[in-house]
C-alpha cells in the first residue's frame, strides 16, 4: 500500500505543476454515491460555463450516465470508467488530461468515484478536495469519516431541503466537521432547489481568483 501511494503521489505532483503552468484549478469533488455531486456540477455549469471556461472528468465505475447529464452544457468532459475500481488515481488523471486543451479551461472538476474512503488517500494533483455530504446520510460521517474532511477545504452539505424528514443535527455536524478541521467552509445547498448555489457559485469563483493571483 505505502508504495501505491508513494508512486501516486509521484504523478500527483507532476499533474498539480502541469496544472499550475497551464494555470488551471482542479477541484476533486468527493462524496458517498448519490449525496449530488452530478447535481451539484449542472447546477454550476449552468450558471458559470458561458462565464468561466469549465471542463470535467467523470469518474464512475460503470456508465458514462453522468457525463451524459452534463453534455448540454458544451464543455470539454473526459469519462474515466474504473470498471470495479473504488477511486481514481494520478495515474489516470494523467492519462486523460491529453484529452483536454488546457490553454482554454480554467476549472477542471473532477467528479471522483461515490466512496468516503480510498478517494481521499489518493492525491490527484489537485488544487483542493470538495467534499459533499448530504443531509440523509446522517450528522455522523464526518467524525466516523475523518480522513475526507481534514483534507479538504470545504464542504458542501447539500439536500438541505430534505432535513424535516430526518433527524439530521445539523450543530452537531458542524461541531464534529470543525473539530477536524477548524479552517473549513461549510456551504449548505439544495441542489435541487437551488437554495445556497448563489453562495457556492460565489465561493469557487473567488477561490478561481486567488490561485491565479497566487
Ligand atoms: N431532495 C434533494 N435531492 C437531491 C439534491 N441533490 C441531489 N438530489 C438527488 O439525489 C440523487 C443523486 O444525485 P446525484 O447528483 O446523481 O448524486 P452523485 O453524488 O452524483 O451520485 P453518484 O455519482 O452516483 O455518486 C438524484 O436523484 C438527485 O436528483 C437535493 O439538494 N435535494
Ligand atoms: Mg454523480
Ligand atoms: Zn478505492
């Protein structure tokens, strides 16, 4: 296991400084299956790709059904299927990004394989991990998922709208999340909805501005 994650770690570092030289911000979007990460991705591409120039890669173990949903919105997506496989990896971040014209794309999401686990020991050579937790899955998974969360630089907690049909806490979810890691930004959305897209659409595009300031 040390050596896989050496050798990935490896190739991690050359794709974030291609990426830096071609001054493009990957985002590695990580969720358990179905907390709306696909959602979340048309709900944004809808309002920024005229503005902003996006591109995706879609991880998925079986199915391109996701990158389909994101066709309309006419931009550059590369669908990586790990037939089995429970995340993406370097390696195969690396091979795809010939797909793509980087001189011509700003943000590169990458929608990484429904899983809490392995996708956040793996380093793809992104800028920064997003996780997404929804509401239905439960107050908990932070503290019993701890790895995702002290990595990455934000959350978005979506299906917000569904909270009167749970007993979800939503203090006690930020206590746990900030107890790992007190610089995070929580952001709650409706994905469906649209309640909180405004405040995300916000809070990528200023992260946009201060890598390519940095
Ligand atoms: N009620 C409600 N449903 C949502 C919301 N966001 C997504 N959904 C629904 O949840 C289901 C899963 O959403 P997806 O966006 O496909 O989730 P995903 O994380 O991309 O799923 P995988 O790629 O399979 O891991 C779909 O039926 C969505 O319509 C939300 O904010 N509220
Ligand atoms: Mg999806
Ligand atoms: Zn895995």
């Amino acid at each position: 296991m040390k050596n896989i994650l050496d050798r990935n770690q490896n190739k991690a570092e050359e794709v974030r400084s291609l990426l830096r030289e071609k001054k493009v911000m990957m985002v590695n979007i990580i969720s358990s299956p179905g907390a709306g990460k696909t959602t979340l991705l048309e709900r944004t591409c809808e309002s920024l790709a005229d503005k902003i120039r996006i591109g995706v890669i879609e991880g998925d173990v079986a199915t391109d059904r996701d990158a389909r949903r994101l066709q309309k919105y006419d931009i550059p997506i590369v669908c990586i299927n790990t037939e089995g496989g429970c995340h993406l990896d370097s390696h195969s971040i690396s091979k795809v990004l010939g797909h793509f014209d980087l001189d011509h794309i700003d943000l590169l999401f990458v929608e990484n394989v429904g899983n809490l686990i392995c996708p956040s020991q793996f380093d793809l050579g992104e800028t920064f991990k997003l996780a997404v937790v929804s509401t239905t899955e439960g107050d908990d998974k932070p503290a019993k998922y701890p790895m995702l969360f002290t990595g990455a630089r934000a959350v978005i907690l979506n299906k917000t709208d569904l909270i009167p049909y749970t007993n979800f806490n939503a203090a006690s979810f930020e206590t746990d999340i900030v107890s790992l890691n007190p610089g995070i930004t929580i952001i709650k959305t409706s994905a469906t909805r649209g309640e909180g897209i405004d405040e995300w659409l916000g809070w990528i595009i200023t992260q946009l501005k201060s890598f390519n300031a940095s």
